[in-house]
C-alpha cells in the first residue's frame, strides 16, 4: 500500500479547511429568482385562460412585483461579487458553455418582458396610479398598444419564467465536482420550488377570499409533487456512487440533517400541506401560516442546498489543518 501525506502551508479563510464560497447572498438571489419565475408563469397563465375578473391580483397587480423581487435578488448577488466594478463584462460575450453567461443574458430578457406586462395590466390592477400616470406625455398610448399585445407578452412571459426558474438549477447542477449539485432533479426541484413560492405570494396578498383559496389549493398540488422530486433526489443519490452516498449523509444522519428534514421538508413542506388540506375541508384555519411557512421553506431549500453543496466533494481527504505554518514561514 502506497501511502501519500500532503503537507500545505496554504490559508484561504473561504477555502480552508472547507468550501465556503457561496453564503446567503447567493441562496437569497436563487430564491428570488425562482419567486420571480413563478410570478411571471402564473400572471401569464391566468391572462391566456382569460381569469382576469376571479383572480384579478394574479393577472393585474401580481406582474408589477416581478421586477421588484428580482432587483433584490440581483442587489444581493451585486452584494457577493468579489470585483463588483467588472459586473458588466457578463454583457460583453456570450459563453455558450458557461451556465452563468446564459443565465445573465436570461435576466436580461426578463425585465423587458416584465415591463411590457405591467404596461398591458397597470391600468387594471392600479387604476388611481394609472390616472395619474396618463397626464404625462406618450403613456396613454404606451398603455393602449401594451393592452392590444397582452396576449403575445403572456405567451413570452412562461417560456420566460420557466428559463430564469430552471436557470437557477442549473447554475449548480453543471458543478460536476459537488455529487449533491450534479443531478438534473434539481433544475425541476427549483422551478417547482417557485411555482410554490408564487403561489403562497398570491394567497398572501390577494384581497378576494376566492383567489387566496384557489391558489392555496394549487399550491398543494405543487408541494405534493415538490415531494416527489425530493423523493427521486434522495433515491438517485442513495443509488448512486461512493461519493453520492457520501454526500447523501450530510443530510441522513449528519450536520444537515435537521436544516433539510425539519426546516425544509417538515415546516416548509409536510405542515403547510396539511394546514392548507385542513382548510379546503374546514374553511379559514391559519390563512397567513401556511404560505409564510411554504416561502420559507422555499429559502431554506436553497440555502441547504448550496451548503451541503459545497460541503460534499469527490476529494474527501482527513484535513488536519494548521494555519499556524504560515507564522513560521516568516
């Protein structure tokens, strides 16, 4: 047996002794992202189902929140940028190989979608802002031709929506050198992850009783297949290779164990499941907690993911780390 010891005086504090890359910044951005995706599918639907009268803030008001969801996302990603001042070589190529060269020309395909929505449902959905609006020069008519084309901007909207959601999974599942990231479950996981997202955001904030319990009823649907993915995630990792299983442990029985299983599956999945079956068949009980606890489980998604991510590698070396070696190199 040929034994190797490596002996290395080297101290990245984000590096060593662990991969500490991506913090909440990124986890924050890719929960957003997906919440965005959600909103733009779901307000598009509605309109090309004609359902505008029943559920009025999904089709009229909810398309206004798209931008302003995914700018705080984008402030929280500027925020984890080491050299913040190169941001705009994204948009000087295209890297076809590159997920996050798609996913940055994505983003930009989005607002100009977003805009022409708000355009087309403004006038709907914030009638008092719209008047006030139309006393300045060119926007009346920006929203009559918006509102002629609402049709066309919501059949661009889903196929829209559902790159920037599945773009977020991509983002990780191409890092072929975290076995938890590497697997093609994950860009459906957080497309259905923002769907869910979306539609606790809807049952939230609309007014009529109808659309909260419409929606509430969708997201059960949603949370119930959210399970399902979940369950192909875990069977494809416990079928898969020495360093699948190695890192499936991190959350059978290791550090992550209670962030995914009670966190994640128990608050943010199970329990708003049951709330939200228990009113279906008994009427209003907990209205709020269901949603609130279905878009934090969407944050701790990915936030687990992204730690457990970068805590599982193919290189699991015993690390006995002493960055005191580098006081004695000088």
């Amino acid at each position: 047996m040929i034994e190797e010891v490596l002996v290395t005086a080297r101290y990245n504090a984000h590096v060593d002794p662990s991969l500490e890359i991506w913090t909440w910044e990124v986890a924050v951005y890719l929960f957003l992202g997906g919440l965005t995706a959600g909103i733009m599918i779901f307000s598009a639907v509605v309109h090309l189902l004609k359902k505008q009268r029943t559920l009025h803030f999904a089709a009229c008001q909810l398309p206004l929140w798209a931008p302003i969801v995914l700018s705080i996302g984008m402030t929280t990603l500027f925020l984890d940028l080491e050299h913040k001042l190169y941001v705009f070589r994204f948009y000087t190529t295209l890297q076809h190989t590159s997920p996050m060269s798609w996913g940055s020309w994505i983003l930009m395909l989005v607002y100009p979608i977003c805009i022409l929505m708000i355009l087309a449902t403004f006038r709907s959905g914030y009638p008092a802002f719209a008047t006030r609006l139309e006393k300045l020069p060119m926007v009346t008519t920006l929203f009559d031709l918006a509102e002629k084309r609402m049709r066309i901007f919501a059949i661009m909207s889903i196929p829209t929506g559902m790159a920037l959601g599945i773009y977020t999974g991509i983002l990780l599942s191409t890092f072929s050198a975290r076995p938890i990231w590497n697997t093609t479950i994950l860009c459906a996981l957080f497309l259905i992850s923002g769907l869910s997202s979306a539609a606790a955001l809807i049952a939230i904030s609309a007014r009529r009783v109808e659309e909260r319990h419409t929606f509430s009823r969708l997201d059960a649907i949603i949370i119930t297949v959210e399970l399902l993915l979940i369950g192909i995630l875990i069977i494809g990792l416990s079928t898969g290779g020495r360093v699948q299983l190695d890192g499936l442990k991190l959350i059978m029985g290791g550090e992550y164990t209670v962030a995914f299983w009670g966190f994640f599956v128990f608050i943010g999945l199970i329990v708003p499941l049951m709330l939200e079956l228990w009113q279906m068949r008994y009427g209003r009980v907990l209205v709020m907690l269901a949603p609130l606890l279905v878009m934090t489980g969407g944050y701790m998604l990915r936030h687990v993911t992204l730690e457990v991510g970068q805590a599982s590698t193919w290189n699991n070396y015993n690390i006995q780390f002493e960055p005191q070696l580098l006081e004695r190199l000088h």
